[in-house]
C-alpha cells in the first residue's frame, strides 16, 4: 500500500510525496470540494431511499488547509480555514485527485 512520506500545505495547493516516488499537487479549493464526510457529500437515509442534500455551501475561492493529521494507516484528515474539518481522505482517494501532469495526462486518455 502507498502511504504518504510527507504532507505540504502551500498557500494555493497540498503536496503529498508517497512512499512509490509519486508526487501529487492538489489545489486548495478542489481538495476542500472533494471533501467526503457525510456534511459535505451526503448521507444515506436511515430507513433507505436516496442520499440526503449536503448541508454546506459553497466553498470560498480562497479557501486553505490549516493543519492536517494522520487517520490511522489509511487516510488524513486535514482542518480547513471555513472552519472545517471532520472530513477524511483515504490514500486512494487523494491520488485520485491528484493534479500533477503525469495524472491528468492519463485522466484525459482514460475512456
């Protein structure tokens, strides 16, 4: 498994370099976005049917992480300047949103 050797927080985007050598660039904004705690994204409803609206609304253009830790092996959480910060970011999840050129060359070739 990839795990993060470091985690930089720039004023306009995180840096995390992984254990295999790959050095993602995620932008502020899209990270705080892609947030995917239950406030942000939804939830079931407790007796099924469709996912519930999320409660938060949008997300300021300068928007920036503020601290961040680790959750266990597997994931970080990190603390937004909207005072946000009960998402956690799974491993694999932050790659997806990687935006270094290497990863968005191969997201524009994917079918």
């Amino acid at each position: 498994m990839v795990r993060p050797r470091s985690v930089a927080l720039e004023p306009s985007q995180v840096r995390v370099d992984w254990s295999d050598g790959h050095k993602s660039i995620i932008e502020n904004r899209r990270l705080r976005e892609a947030c995917p705690c239950a406030l942000c994204q939804g939830e079931p409803m407790p007796l099924g049917g469709r996912f519930t609206m999320p409660l938060v609304s949008a997300i300021a253009k300068d928007v920036r992480p503020l601290g961040y830790s680790m959750v266990g092996l597997y994931a970080i959480s990190f603390r937004w300047s909207d005072g946000h910060d009960t998402g956690i970011y799974p491993y694999e999840y932050l790659l997806g949103l990687c935006q270094c050129e290497t990863c968005t060359s191969k997201k524009k070739v994917s079918p």
